[in-house]
C-alpha cells in the first residue's frame, strides 16, 4: 500500500485533479481501517493477559455452590464477578485476602478462614480489635459484626460511592441490620431526618460512634458534650448554615451541670441526659423529652420529686439572663449587685491604697536613709533594665499566647507585638553592652564588678542561712556590700541576657541562619527562648521582689532604685561588713536649689497623724 501511495507522488511532476481525489480517498479508507482494527488488536492483547481470579472463578461463579457451616448453616459460595469488578479491591487477587486458599483444588474438607484485613488495613483492624464489635465476638457472640459485617464482602465500594453501605445516606440502614430499635429511634430523630432530606452535615451513626472503635468518642460521660456534641453545636459554620443557637455549648459548661462535668463528675446530667440518645428531638416536639410537658419527668430522672415549677429553670443561658418576669428579676438583681461589687470595692481599694501610699512616703521621707546604695548612672541603668524586661515580658508572652488576656496588653496585633518586642530586645542588649562599658570605664563600675564577684564566703553565708531557716541556732551571716542573693541575681541577669539575645537573634534571622545550620537548631533556640523567659520572669516574681519589697525588714518598699538611699538601721543590719558605703545627707536636708523647704514640707504632710493610718 506504502508503495502505490507513493505511486501518486513524483518528485517534479505536477498530478491531475482525479489523481489527487484518489489518493484523498485512499488515505481515509486506510485511516478508517485502522480505528476499526484498533479494539480488536487491544482485545486480543489483553487475552493474552492471564486473569489471577479465573481459575477460582470457574468455582465460584456458581450461584449454587454451598457450604455447610457451623451449627447447620448455610454460607454461599458464590462470588459476583461483576460486583467484585466494581470493588475497591477489583485489582486484588483472591488469594490476597484468601491467603490460605492459594492451592487450587482444594483438598478435601477445605474450610477456608475468614478473609484477612490486617495486611492492608492494619490501623483500622487494631482499633476494631478495641472495639465493642470484636469485644462481643470474643465473648462468643458470632453475630456480632467483623468488617465484612459492615463493609460487605466482594462489593466493597468507596464509603462515599452511592451504592456504599456507609455512605452517610445508608448507615442507619447498615447499622440497623443489628441495631433495627435504635435505628428506628435515630430515623425518627431530628438528626436522622436531616440525614434524609440530604443534609450531609447531619450525624450519622459513625459521626458520634467512632468508625472502628464503635462506642461514642470516650467512654466517660463527663466527656460527651465536649467530645460529641460539641463538634457540631460549638462548631461556628455549623450553627450558622443551620441557624442553630450558638452558644448551647457554652452555657452548659457555665450551668452546674456542666461545671460538675468539668471537675470529673460522672453522676452530672450531660447533653444526652436531658436532651435523649438516638431519639433526639426539638422541644417543640410533644415525644422530646425537653418539651415542656415533658420536663418534670425528665428532671425527675436525677432529681426525685421534682416539681413542674423546678424544672422551669433555663440550662442554656448566659449570667441567668432567661426570658419572663423571673428573668427579669435574675437581669436587674445581677446588675445591681455587680454595681454594689465595683462601688464598695472600689472604695475600698481607693482608701487602703491612700493608706499605704501614705505609710510609703512616710518611709521615703525617713531621716536616716542616709547610706547611698546606688549612684545615679545605676539607677538609670536599673530603670531602663527593669522596664525593657517588662515590656519584653508582655510582648513575648502575647506572641507565644495570642488568644489570652495578656495579648492585649502586649498589643492590639501581631505585628506590632513582633516588631516592639524585637526593638526592645535589641535595646535590652545595647544596654547590656552599655553596662559592660560602664564596669570597664569608669571607677564605680570597676569596683560595682569586684564586689559582685563570688566569693569563696557566699557558700559559708549560704549554708549558715539554710540552717537559720531550718530552726537551727546559727550566726547571722555578715555580708558586705552585697551578699549571695544580690550576686546570684546579677549574674544570673547577665547570663539570662545573653542566653535571650543569641537564641532571639537565630529566631528572628531563622532564615539566614539555616543556610549554615540545620534546622532544629533554630527549633532549640525556640525552646530555650520559651523557657528561659518563664524562668526569668518567676525568678522576678518570686526572688527579686521578695528581697526588694516583700520582705517584713524592707516593706513597704526598698527605695534605693528610685533615690538610691537606704536608712541606716536596715544597712547596719543587713550588710554590717559593708565599711566603705557613702553617706548622703539626709532627705530634706538644706540644698542650693531650695528644695529642703519643700521636702520638710512634704515630709511634714506624710508624718502628720491619721486615724487608722498609724503605722
């Protein structure tokens, strides 16, 4: 054909018009020959294919075929080729879930063991194993469903295929081949009727009952509405499409039920003890057990003698805030005592606040504060540490925790919270080196660094304290300028800083820094960051504002930080071995400013007697 087509075609040689209709009409006959040929040639190619299943199918296609099973009952054999071609497992062999029947023919008697699952579905065949299913076959109920119960056998569809057993459209129908009275119960029910009319969100049986476990998410019932209802009644989109109350969840948690469930009650009444199990209904149904004609007895399940007007009380509201001339009472008693609350209260917060602030000023204004502890440049230093950390403090914590109280106080986003948080770890870090140049510069500073140093005596002092505070007849240790808890403190601000400003620094330049590290490094750095900020803050909290406040020799307040000064009695007690301290004249004493009028003022306003402020 190769060669009379090319019979038309001569190089140089202009053909006729007839010629050229030829050879059109040539070239299609020969397309078309090959389109019509094509299905036979693939056929006859996949004939050639041995089929895994047809030496057990020569068998099995027999509708009749039978076996005699236990207790006289019958089992087909018979497999459906055409089901089993439109399985799931269409491309499996027999034998890859009949591992034991490999040997074709059978030996006499064969019997073959049930269908295995575990090699392909190992996760699914374990938690059936926990099942209350495969629980009921190891007590000897045969009936009880394995997969094939649920699944089928050789028609195993896609659980969403249209013909599925679990397609959400046919799991009452399923489960209620074992469960034919509680089917019945759930098509009836609000749930099953909205599975009817298409409402694919509705739950269906394996919605509340786990898949594989088969029994409701947990077992305890203080877990129901957190773990079952609460994934369709807390669930936002859920409630909107469906124009359901948004806050059922919520305020069972708020009403004693819930807070008994909360604290691990058992015996408190849940979702499903109130509002049924599988015959949940609206309670404008007259069958629910929430209708009102119906509440009494319902209440009366956990609370004998409930009366019809005991059980008129609302669940389901906020603050009691219920509907009628009750709720109305419950609105205006809440909001009275609440303004009671925050007048009395605030009142008496505003005079023991005065009360203190003017006890404080009154040891501010002290005359023997007259040992210098900290020198202007320390103070300044101190400040700008003391509120750096704090801000840093609060931004961290907002950004580890953006949906808790402390996030707003860090920032109204995320942002701002990210890029104040690293300016003011920069600065903390500048300050840090400012510091350093401080104690290699300048005079104080040298001598600040040498009485900060550890010493060989801070153990002895250490120990000494351990025994004092264990009843123990000790000495009182004799500290100099600083003893071991300012020392600790210092070198564990210092460490702290720097552990902050490398693992913040691989934190924010994650990127740079994996082109030469690998990437848990920076997840390390992360960690580090976390903890060592928990562990500054508590050491704050617990150490530093114990000696500097809240310990009964320094309250109300040690005012070195903002002064520097420090009296004599508590200098002369706490730090005796410290002979070369500066002493400052005392506050109010005579300056060129004039500021001693107004100091022996103020301090004559603050010494002033008050009832019920004496000290």
């Amino acid at each position: 054909m190769a060669h009379a087509l090319r019979s038309f075609f001569v190089p140089g040689k202009t053909q006729s018009p007839i010629v050229l209709r030829a050879a059109q009409r040539t070239l299609v006959a020969c397309a078309v020959a090959i389109a019509l040929a094509r299905p036979f040639a693939l056929h006859a190619e996949a004939s050639g294919k041995e089929d895994p299943n047809a030496e057990c199918m020569t068998c099995h296609e027999d509708r009749s075929l039978k076996h005699q099973g236990k207790g006289g009952r019958t089992v087909s054999l018979f497999v459906d080729a055409k089901a089993l071609a439109r399985s799931v497992h269409a491309t499996n062999a027999c034998v890859s879930c009949h591992t034991d029947a490999a040997e074709v023919p059978h030996t006499d008697g064969f019997v073959a063991k049930p269908a295995s699952c575990v090699s392909c579905h190992a996760t699914q065949t374990r938690n059936y194993d926990a099942s209350a299913h495969q629980l009921a076959r190891q007590a000897g109920k045969a009936n009880a469903p394995d997969c094939a119960g649920c699944h089928g056998t050789h028609d195993i569809g896609k659980v969403n295929a249209p013909g599925s057993r679990l397609r959400y459209t046919r799991q009452i129908e399923t489960c209620g081949a074992c469960h034919p009275a509680v089917a019945a119960e759930v098509k009836g029910s609000i749930h099953g009727r909205a599975l009817a009319a298409g409402a694919r969100e509705a739950p269906g049986c394996t919605d509340c009952h786990a898949e594989h476990v088969a029994r409701l998410a947990t077992a305890a019932p203080n877990k129901i509405a957190g773990d079952v209802c609460s994934r369709c009644h807390a669930s936002e989109r859920m409630n909107t499409k469906f124009s359901l109350p948004a806050d059922r969840v919520k305020t069972f948690y708020e009403s004693y039920h819930g807070l008994a469930s909360k604290l691990g009650s058992t015996r408190a009444a849940n979702c499903a003890s109130c509002h049924g199990v599988h015959n949940i209904l609206p309670s404008s149904d007259p069958r629910s057990s929430i209708h009102p004609s119906n509440l009494q007895n319902t209440c009366g399940k956990c609370h004998p003698g409930a009366s019809a007007r005991f059980a008129e009380g609302k669940i389901h509201v906020l603050n009691g805030a219920s509907d009628g001339f009750g709720g109305t009472v419950n609105r205006w008693v809440r909001r009275v005592y609440l303004a009671l609350i925050f007048g009395v209260i605030g009142l008496m917060l505003l005079h023991n606040a005065l009360a203190w602030w003017r006890k404080a000023a009154r040891s501010f204004h002290a005359s023997d504060r007259v040992v210098l502890r900290m020198d202007l440049a320390q103070r300044i230093q101190h400040f700008l540490l003391a509120t750096s950390f704090v801000y840093l403090a609060i931004t961290g914590f907002a950004l580890k925790y953006p949906d808790s109280w402390i996030a707003w106080l860090g920032g109204p986003n995320e942002e701002l919270r990210k890029t104040g948080h690293r300016i003011a770890g920069v600065f903390l870090l500048s300050l840090g080196a400012v510091h350093l140049g401080y104690l290699a510069v300048t005079q104080e500073g040298r001598r600040l660094f040498r009485d900060l140093l550890p010493a060989r005596s801070d153990l002895r002092d250490l120990a000494t304290v351990a025994l004092r505070l264990l009843g123990r007849d000790a000495a009182r240790p004799r500290f100099g300028r600083f003893g071991y808890p300012e020392k600790f403190e210092y070198w564990a601000v210092l460490w702290g800083t720097g552990i902050m400003g490398v693992t913040g620094f691989a934190i924010w330049f994650k990127i740079d820094v994996t082109r030469f590290l690998p990437r848990w490094v920076v997840d390390v750095a992360t960690t580090i960051h976390f903890y060592e900020a928990v562990l500054a803050v508590l050491a704050i909290l617990v150490w530093h504002l114990y000696h500097v406040m809240f310990d009964p020799d320094t309250y109300p307040m040690n005012w070195a930080w903002m002064d520097g000064r420090v009296s004599e009695a508590w200098h002369r007690e706490e730090h005796p071995e410290d002979t070369l301290a500066r002493r400052v004249p005392p506050p109010g004493s005579a300056k060129s400013d004039g500021s001693s009028t107004k100091s022996a003022q103020a301090k004559k306003a603050f010494s002033d007697d008050t009832p019920g402020l004496s000290p």
